[in-house]
C-alpha cells in the first residue's frame, strides 16, 4: 500500500479527469466528481445517478434534472491496491474513465469487454 495524500489525490483525479477527450468532457451533463477517503464495501469509484442513455426513459430531458449525477473516486482503496504513486495514478485514471462510461450508460459487461473493468 502507498499512502497518497488527499490533496495529491484529488489532483491525480483532477488530471484523469483532464485527459479525457474534449468531445467526452462536452458530453458529460450534470454530473459531479468528488474524492472520498473510503468506501464500506471498498469500491475503488462509485457512479449514482441516471445514465445519459436512460434519462429519457425516466421522464427526465437535458438539463432538467434537479440533482447533479455523482461520481466519487475512494482514495484508500485505491491506496491499498498500489505499490507506488505511478500505480495510483493507473488505478486512478481506470476508475474515472470506468465511472464516467457508466454515466454514459455503459454496463460493467462492456467495460469488462474493453479492459476498464
């Protein structure tokens, strides 16, 4: 286990965040990202809320949601999982873009099918 501290982590995430595609970022609505130190079950990120794909299904159109969708990233199971900052880094980056793809509505079948799983 490698101990990043909070506010290096927040930034990795940041960075993950950063680097992906410009036309992916446009796309994203109403959603927040957020760092939590840990999770009860030790999830490494957590997506809640109503994926792109679904929002019409549920009566709701763009931009008419009342709460924001979240994406939080664990630090310490993600910490647990590292044996040095570069691997963090990895981890981190694969659990952003995992999160991000299930506000998307991509299922945890397909991220498994292309390698984000």
């Amino acid at each position: 286990m490698v101990d990043v501290p909070p506010e290096r982590f927040e930034e990795l995430v940041a960075d993950a965040l950063d680097a992906l595609p410009p036309q992916l970022g446009e796309l994203m609505d109403n959603v927040a990202v957020f760092v939590d130190d840990d999770h009860d079950d030790g999830l490494l990120g957590l997506y809640e809320g109503i994926p792109l794909t679904e929002r019409e299904a549920y009566g709701v159109g763009w931009g008419e949601l009342p709460m924001p969708d979240r994406i939080t990233v664990f630090r310490r199971p993600i910490c647990r999982h590292a044996r040095d900052e570069r691997e963090v880094l990895e981890q981190v980056r694969i659990t952003v873009v995992h999160e991000v793809a299930h506000h998307f509505g991509i299922d945890d079948d397909r991220l498994d099918e292309l390698g984000w799983a």
